[in-house]
C-alpha cells in the first residue's frame, strides 16, 4: 500500500504539479521539495532529489543523479541589487513578469552519475561534470571537473573520484556499454 502511495505521488507531482518541467521516469523525492525555473528544467531518469531540497533556477539534470536533503540550486541573480532607488526588497525579481536584469538566461547543467550532498548549495549557470560528488555543506560557485570530488566554501577540488586513471577508464567501459542504447542529453542544446 505505502508503495502505491508513494508511486501516486510521484505521478501527480510530475503529472500535475511540476508539469511545466520534463521529468523523466524513475523520479524520487522527498517531502518538502520545491521546484521552479523562469524558463525550463529538464530531469533525467532515476532523479533523487532528498528531502526539503528546492530548484529555482533554470537547469538540465542528466541521469541517475542524486541529491542529499535540503540540496537547493539557487539564482545568482535573483533580486535587481543594483536598481536605483529601490530597496533590495522592494527591487524587481526574477520571478517578475517584466524582469529584464542579470540572470535570465543562466542554465545549470548536471551531467549524468553526480552525487550532491546534505546541504550543498548550488548557483546558477554552473556546470557539474559527470561522475562528481560534491560534499554535504559545500556551496558550488564555478564549474566541477567531471569524475571528482569537491567540497567547502566555496567548493574547491578535493581529490578524482577514482584512484587512477585505469579505474577511471574501467568505470566509463562498463557504465558506457550498460547505458549505450538509452537516450543520452545533449547538454549543449539547453544552454
């Protein structure tokens, strides 16, 4: 019974609820999640998206991604800071109907095999390599080096994920041949 519950949720959250986005099959997520963009977001299969974590941003997540709770990929841009005479408060958002600033046109791309940690923080218009970890509490600034692990304030790279490049090598054979004949994203495409 909790499994078809559970399905009939992730079915009205995709189908109803968020189906202004593209979600793909194998979606997961926890209470508490929020999701927005200005424009798109695309999600790959077998998303994971923890508890209380939130998008609002414009973003592509690749396949077989998997967040933390409390994971929120956020605007740089979100507030017109710089609009004369108005208080930041009171300054157009990106959410406005007429906003016009900074922003607007940043896409956040998560490749495919990305783990993010409990707590991380993600701007907008970063690029998260395939195969990398970013550790819980890190705030992710710039783009992430496909196959490593970041993590800090802001996240710096803390080692590769594998520990030498015939391991490395190996993964990709085995991963490649298992996913060859599913749909890959084109990243290139949403930016």
């Amino acid at each position: 019974m909790l499994q078809l519950l559970r399905k009939l949720r992730f079915f009205l959250l995709k189908s109803v609820v968020y189906r202004r986005y593209e979600i793909g099959p194998g979606f997961y997520c926890g209470l508490g999640i929020k999701i927005w963009a200005k424009n798109s977001i695309k999600i790959g299969k077998n998303f994971y998206m923890g508890m209380g974590s939130i998008i609002e941003s414009d973003a592509v997540i690749g396949d077989n991604v998997i967040w933390g709770n409390r994971v929120a990929l956020i605007g740089k841009y979100d507030h017109h800071y710089q609009q004369i005479g108005s208080t930041i408060r009171e300054a157009s958002a990106v959410r406005d109907k007429n906003y016009n600033w900074k922003g607007l046109h940043l896409m956040t791309v998560i490749e495919n095999d990305v783990w993010v940690g409990y707590g991380s923080i993600l701007m907008s218009g970063i690029t998260i390599g395939e195969g990398s970890i970013i550790a819980a509490g890190s705030v992710v600034t710039k783009n992430i080096e496909p196959y490593s692990i970041y993590g800090g304030v802001p996240a710096t790279k803390i080692a590769n994920r594998f520990n030498d490049e015939q391991d490395l090598q190996q993964h990709l054979k085995i991963v490649h041949s298992k996913y060859l004949s599913e749909r890959k994203i084109n990243y290139q495409n949403f930016r």
